[in-house]
C-alpha cells in the first residue's frame, strides 16, 4: 500500500447537480460508466471536459454491499436532481492512477486505507458519505484525484 496522506479540512456547503443510481460492489464499475455516460448526455457537455467532476457514494450498506450513487458537477439543467454536499469535517486523500491510467486501484486502495487503517488510529468516525473530487488536477501529466470522506468527531 502507497504512503497515503489523510488531510482533515472544514468544508462549506456545496449544492451539486447529477443523477443517482442504487448500486453496490459488485456493480460499481458499469454502474458508473452508465451514470456517467447518461449524465453527459444530460448536459450536452463531452467527458473529461466537466470540472469539477463528482462521483459520490452513501448510505453504505455492509450486509448487502449496496449504496447509493450519484455522478455530476457544477451544471444545473431541468434533467437532473440537485444534491447538497454537506457543511463539515471532511478527511481527504489525494490519489494518483497507477501506472499512469489506472484510477480504480488506487482509489480502492485509498479507501481500504481510510476505513481499515486511518480511522481506526484517530478519533474520527465516518459519516457513510464520500465523494471522488475530479478537478483539472486530475487532467496532464502528473494527474491526482482527491478522496473526500465526511467524518465527525468521535464521542467517548
């Protein structure tokens, strides 16, 4: 596992706009590229061209690895749902692709860090929300994508 960098920072409230999809582990993939693909349709707007980008998971269910999950940004228009990112304490891990493309592993990596390790040994808890943050970092040479995790304080 990369040396991974867990940030804690306060954010403002954020209103997003987007499609939503149940979804679950197992489907995650198709499930995204689909949300996505529908989303930029939506929006009349190629991929790789909407800045910022967000691909936000919650409700997190163990028992049957389902969740909900929502793609969008920054543009309003009628076909699309509006969601409110929250006011708070957020943890964030910047990730790079590995082997310059491959995004998928090392977000996964970055969220097995998160949940396994880093909140274990800190006294935060998680709030079942996260979100990729897509930006023009996330574009050139030497791309990174932010992981943002909603936490709170733990009560002891």
């Amino acid at each position: 596992m990369a040396n991974l960098e867990v940030k804690i920072e306060s954010l403002e409230k954020r209103t997003v706009y987007g499609l939503w999809k149940k979804s679950n582990d197992r489907t995650i993939r198709k499930d995204i590229a689909s949300i996505s693909r529908m989303y930029h349709e939506i929006v009349a707007v190629p991929k790789g061209k909407i800045l910022p980008y967000f691909v936000l998971s919650q409700n997190y269910n163990a028992e049957s690895k389902g969740f909900d999950l929502f793609i969008g940004g920054n543009i309003a228009n009628d076909n699309l749902e509006s969601y409110t990112l929250p006011k708070g304490t957020y943890a964030i891990i910047t990730v790079r692709p590995k082997m310059g493309f491959l995004w998928g592993l090392s977000i996964g990596e970055a969220k097995r860090y998160f949940y396994t390790k880093w909140l274990l040994e800190n006294p935060y808890e998680a709030l079942n929300m996260e979100y990729e943050y897509h930006t023009e970092k996330s574009i050139g040479k030497s791309p990174t994508v932010d992981i943002v995790f909603a936490i709170s304080k733990k009560v002891l």
